[in-house]
C-alpha cells in the first residue's frame, strides 16, 4: 500500500449520513476555510467547495 506523505495547501473531511453531510476545509496552517452542515447531494458539496 502507498503513502502520500507531502503536504498539501488544503486538507478536507466529510461526515456523510443518508440526508444530511457535515464538510469541514482546513489549510495546511490550520486555519478553518470551511465547516458547515449541508443536504448530502452533489450539487451541495460542488457548490460549496
């Protein structure tokens, strides 16, 4: 298995349930760019990224 281990300018998680996705963007300073609660569908997360 395969490790990247460089460091990128932003870092993304998504907690997804069946109607709801919780996004958080971090940058590589630690600085929140993005948390929110959103529906879970595609066009959410496009728009908010």
């Amino acid at each position: 298995m395969r490790f990247y281990t460089n460091t990128h300018q932003y870092y993304c998680g998504i907690e997804l349930h069946a109607r709801v996705m919780y996004v958080c963007i971090i940058s590589s300073d630690g600085e929140i760019v993005l948390y929110r609660n959103m529906d879970a569908n595609p066009e959410s997360l496009i728009k908010a990224i």
